[in-house]
C-alpha cells in the first residue's frame, strides 16, 4: 500500500500540472475541476465493484484484474507504433 501513496502523489500533481499547462487560460478551471472529479470517482467507484467481485467469488478481483491488465497490454501494444515525440 505505501508503494501505491507514493506513486499517486508522484503521478497527480504532474497529471495536474499538464492539465493546466495543455488547457487554455479561459477553460482551466474546468478542466481541473473535471479532472478532480474524475479522480474522486475513480477512488469511489473500485471498492464497491470490488467488495460486489468479491461476494460473488474471493477468486474474481484477481481473474478480472489479470484480464483488464491484458486489455491494457492490447492496446498498449496496438497503439504503441502510433505515439511520437515531435520537438
């Protein structure tokens, strides 16, 4: 758990910062408060699918979470040839 704080309070004020930074002057408050909402809902939401996954089978949270992770890797891999660095 403490690996995970550490990492979050790594990646959120640098996902903020390019928020900010990509936003123009004029919609910069909303796009933060977009932002900040949709972490909000992406810390609420997981424990209660996850506490329903669990009620079903104890074995599930570790089934589907190994199928999302190959989803990622899927698109990860699909995707990969298409993102360039242009300076």
């Amino acid at each position: 758990m403490p690996l995970i704080a550490i990492m979050q309070g790594i990646s959120y004020p640098n996902i903020t910062a390019l928020i900010s930074n990509l936003s123009s002057n004029d919609s910069q408050g909303e796009a933060l408060g977009i932002n900040q909402s949709m972490q909000a809902l992406a810390q609420a939401i997981p424990p209660i699918l996850a506490g329903i996954v669990v009620s079903l089978n104890i074995k599930m949270p570790t089934i589907i979470a190994s199928i999302f992770v190959f989803i990622a890797w899927i698109i990860f891999i699909s995707n990969k040839k298409s993102f360039s660095i242009n300076n």
